[in-house]
C-alpha cells in the first residue's frame, strides 16, 4: 500500500495551489481518497500525474486532453518509463507545431515593432474590409494564412 499525503504536502511538492488540486480532482484528473474527517489524502504516484497535468498544459493540450492521455496510465501505481514513452511518442508533432507557431508570432511581434505602426499596408494587423474574416474567426493573420 502506497503513502497517502494530504492535501498541503501534495501542493507543497508538486508547486500546484491546493485549489486546482481539487479542481483537477473534480475534473477527474486525479483522485483522492478521504480520510475518517473528510480530508483528502491522495496516494504518492499522484505527484507524477500532477507533473504531467503541467507539463502537458505548457505544450497547450487542453483539460480534455490531458484526461484522455492520464487515462492511458495506470491509475493505481506511478507509471513506468515504458508507460511515459508509448503516452510521449504522438507528442513531438504536437511540440513542434507549438515551436512553429511561437515563431510565427515572434517574428509578426518583430516586424510590427519594427515598423512602428507606420505602414499600415505590411502590417499583419490591418484588415482592411475584414478580408481575414472570409478565413474563418479569430486572429486568422496569427493561426493561419487567410
């Protein structure tokens, strides 16, 4: 049987604020068990499941995403090198197209600097009759070329 830790020791180890501790637990994310006073006490391999929640947020998968892909692990024990290598395989794709477009916007943030919002003809921000929209909705110039 694996360590159970309390809430204040799992949010001190793993950096994560107790609230989106429970957040994540009412997301299905994690799980606790309770104790005789109702107190939360979640088991050791936990802190590997909250370092992937991160980590996975900060390559930009969504709540729903990271459900899907902890789902893959094996809920009752701290995964294997094994189990992080088959969830990781699908992932470089995913990181690259991340670099790809932070690289994009660096270099419109440049270029936009650089011009000093004084030519309005090159600037990526201009829309003059909404001809990005006819791409489809949000900030086309930045997630794609309209």
């Amino acid at each position: 049987m694996s360590t159970l830790l309390p809430i204040g020791e799992v949010a001190k180890r793993s950096g994560v604020a107790a609230s989106a501790l429970r957040f994540y637990e009412e997301r299905g994310l994690i799980a606790s068990e309770r104790a005789g006073s109702g107190h939360r006490r979640y088991p050791r391999p936990v802190l590997r499941r909250i370092a992937f929640i991160v980590f996975a947020q900060k390559i930009g998968l969504t709540l729903e995403e990271i459900g899907v892909e902890l789902g893959k692990l094996p809920p009752d024990r701290a995964p294997t090198r094994a189990d992080w290598s088959r969830l990781s395989a699908g992932w470089s794709d995913r990181i690259d197209e991340r670099i790809s477009e932070l690289e994009r916007l660096k270099a419109g943030l440049t270029e936009c600097i650089g011009c000093g919002c004084l030519s309005l003809d090159r600037c990526k921000l201009a829309n003059p009759d909404d001809r990005a929209g006819r791409s489809g909705s949000g900030p086309r110039f930045w997630v794609a070329t309209p």
